[in-house]
C-alpha cells in the first residue's frame, strides 16, 4: 500500500515537472516529451531554454541546479531525480 | 550574513568613465542571431579600452572630474581604495599609484580590493567602515574594471557581454546623515563558477596557458581568457540576489516602497528582470545600463546610478539600495541615502 501510494505521488510529480519543463520553450508539443526525454538532443534546445529551466526550478520548486547539473543530466528523469533530492 | 550597520558617513557624489571606442554587438555578434542575443540579454553595446589605457585611467578621470565639481583639495583626501580584477600590475598596488597620480597627500590611507561584480558594495563597506569615527573627513572609492582585455574573441560566454568602465565614488564624514546599512556573503565553493584559470601563483604561466581549446559550441579559449559558467552564475544570481535585498529590507524595517532605487549589478537582463520579478518591483525603480555598456564588473553600479539615475540624484534625496552579485562567489546589498549629490556626466574618451 505504502509503496503503491508513493509510486502514484512519483508519477504525477514527474508528469507535473515535465509539464513546467515544456512551458520553457516558446514552441514544442509537450505531447513530444516525456521523462525518457533527451532533451538536449532537441531542436528546439537553447541556451536560453537551459536558463530558463534553471529559473522555473528556482521558481516551482525553490531548488539551486548549476550548470554541472544541467550538463551531466541526460534525459529529463535525469534532472527531475537531481531536483527532487534537494527539495527541503 | 554579515551585517553591517554604519554610521556618519555619506556619498556626495559619483563619476563614471568610459572608453569612447563602441563594439556593436548587432555587427560582431557572430554566434546566431544577433537581435535575439540582444533581445534576452539587453546588451547591443560595448565601451572597450585600447591597449594602453588600464582601469586606473578611467578611474582616475572619473575622480578628478568629481573632485573638481565637488571643490574638494586633494589634500584632504585621506582615504582611497580602489576595488578591481584589473590592476595595474601584479604588485605594487594600484591605489599607491592613484593616490600619487591623483595628486593626493602621502597622509592617504591607500588600499586595493580584489573583487568584481560585488566589488562596489564590499568597498563600499570597507571605506565607509573606516572612515566612520570622524578620524578620516573624506574618501574615494573608486571601482572599475576592464574585464574585456581577457575575454576570448572567440568566446560567446564572455565576448559580448563585458564592457569596461572606471568609477568614482567621493564620501564625507557627516554627523547628520541616516546610517548605511550592508548585508554581505561569501561562497568560495563556487569559486571555479568565474575564473581566470592561470596567472596567479596557483597555477603559473606557462606555455599550457596561451593554448587555444574548444569547449562545445562557440567557446575557444585559453587559460589567461576569462571562464564564466554562465548557468551556474544565474542560478547564483537569481537565488541569491533577491534573497539579500529581502534580507537587508527586514533588517532596515522597510519595504520595497520605500526605496526610490533599486541598482543591481548589471549582468545581463533575463537574469535581471528575473532578480526583478521574484522581488516583484516596479520596473520605473530598476534602472538598467544595460544597453550601452553590458557588464561592467564592479563599476556597474556607480555606472547605473551616473547614466540612468544622475538628474535624480542631483535634485533630490533618494533612498536607494545597490546589490553586487558574482565572481567569487561573492554578494551583497546596500542601503543607503543620498541628498543632492554631485554627479558629472558620464565621460567618455
């Protein structure tokens, strides 16, 4: 039960994470994204996006990522588990 | 934090100095689009200083500009310290040489600061600090910096963004002005977050040091060029910058409506509307310098104050609070009010 009840509250914090994460960009179908995601394989990746991201970490979840986190992070799960380790 | 709560000292005016030369970042930015570069950074141009001229020139211009408009002798000067990344020379310091270049008395009280972007905030402490007791009547400080003599022109982390500019900032011992008050921190774990990687006597000069190398896209440089992580410094940036100036508002018991300025260090603008937003200040309260000088290191909030701010600060009493963030990691805030001050036109040569 316990466990079950945890891998629900996992489920929907990385389906909300992913939500923010594709409100960073001007123009992608967050359909096109999910937490297998390697987003900065895609077109639409920026600098600017990676700022923004960093800002909307900052911002949703009151958690500092530096550019190390950004770049040793693969897909979005990747700096999801980074986010959610440092939430107070 | 380290508070700070100082007493009897006032600024009395501010001078700026910039080399005339003009880069545009609408014809040399040449990593993709140049408009929309300029559209999230804020940054179209650059003041950069030839060869020959050092941040003490523009520092020492912009304090005899205000000396003379503020009618003070040289010889009362009796403090001077100089906050940059930029001296002179390795040794001596640069602040020796300014006091004799100023023309100012062998009874000076002279000091060099190694510090960027929060430089003006931290040496505003240490001269205001100083001259508190009434032993020391009047102090320059002057601050400055010309970062784009080691930004690789190959480097788009730093090439476009930095320009230079020397300061001068004249304060005066008075028994009848409201405290300064200064919220300051450190962070040395992000000390590699903006480095300069040789030169110093970590890691000496060598022939290592002047080999070009690729990092990633449209970044070449060696290891005399200047290093920025540009994401870490604006996670730094816009978790701490507001952070401080909340802290130092509690600590001064006001609110953000009672300040008329807030001057932040000027690093680029999406970093700074997002410092501005998360305050949630008024933007007619946040001036920018953004468009012509970029950023200026630790000059560029005297800069910000002579080029947005300087009709204000002549013809009327301002409460203001300025608030340094960068190299080091390093930051801090300041409150503090000025009255009528003098402060010359922006200089440029």
């Amino acid at each position: 039960m316990t466990l079950y009840h945890s891998l629900n509250i996992n489920e929907m914090e990385i389906t909300e994470f992913i939500k923010h994460f594709a409100e960073q960009f001007d123009e992608i179908d967050s359909s096109k994204l999910n937490q297998e995601t390697r987003f900065k394989e895609l077109t639409e990746w920026s600098s600017l996006v990676a700022l923004s991201i960093i800002a909307m970490v900052d911002e949703e979840y009151d958690v500092r990522i530096k550019g190390d986190d950004i770049r040793n992070s693969t897909t979005i799960f990747d700096l999801f588990e980074i986010v959610k380790s440092r939430v107070k | 934090m380290a508070y700070l709560r100082i007493n009897n000292v006032a600024i009395k005016g501010v001078s700026a100095c910039v080399p005339k030369t003009i880069r545009e970042n609408r014809d040399s930015y040449k990593w993709g689009n140049s408009e929309s570069f300029i559209n999230s950074t804020g940054i179209e141009r650059l003041h950069i200083t030839d060869k020959l001229t050092c941040t003490s020139d523009l520092c020492i211009i912009a304090a005899e500009r205000l000396l003379d408009e503020l009618n003070w002798e040289r010889d009362e000067i009796n403090a001077i310290i100089f906050v940059t990344q930029t001296p002179d020379y390795v040794l001596p310091a640069t602040s020796n040489i300014i006091q004799s270049k100023l023309g100012l008395s062998q009874d000076c009280y002279a000091l060099d600061i190694s510090l960027g972007c929060s430089g003006w905030v931290y040496a505003l402490s240490a001269i205001s600090g100083l001259m508190q007791n009434g032993t020391i009547k009047k102090g320059l400080l002057l601050s400055g910096d010309t970062i784009s003599k080691f930004c690789a022109s190959e480097d788009k982390s730093t090439f476009p963004l930095f320009g230079d500019a020397g300061t001068a900032t004249a304060l005066e011992y008075c028994e009848d002005v409201n405290p300064m008050c200064f919220c300051m921190h450190s962070d040395g774990d992000g000390f590699e977050t903006i480095i300069i990687r040789d030169g110093g006597y970590r890691n000496q000069t060598s022939q290592l040091s002047f080999a070009d190398k690729t990092y990633g896209n449209g970044i070449i440089r060696n290891r005399l060029n200047l290093e920025l992580d540009g994401m870490s410094v604006f996670s730094f940036g816009i978790s701490k910058a507001p952070k401080v100036v909340k802290e130092l508002l509690g600590k001064i018991e006001k609110n953000e409506s009672d300040i008329d300025f807030f001057i932040f260090h000027q690093a680029n603008l999406f970093m700074n509307e997002k410092i501005r937003e998360k305050l949630k200040l008024k933007p007619e309260c946040v001036p920018y310098s953004l468009k012509d000088f970029g950023n200026t290191s630790c000059a560029s909030i005297p800069l910000t104050l002579v080029n947005c701010c300087r009709e204000r600060l002549k013809s009327s009493s301002l409460k203001n609070i300025g608030c340094g963030f960068g190299v080091g990691l390093s930051w801090g805030a300041v409150y503090f009010e000025t009255s009528n001050i003098k402060c010359p036109e922006l200089i440029e040569i």
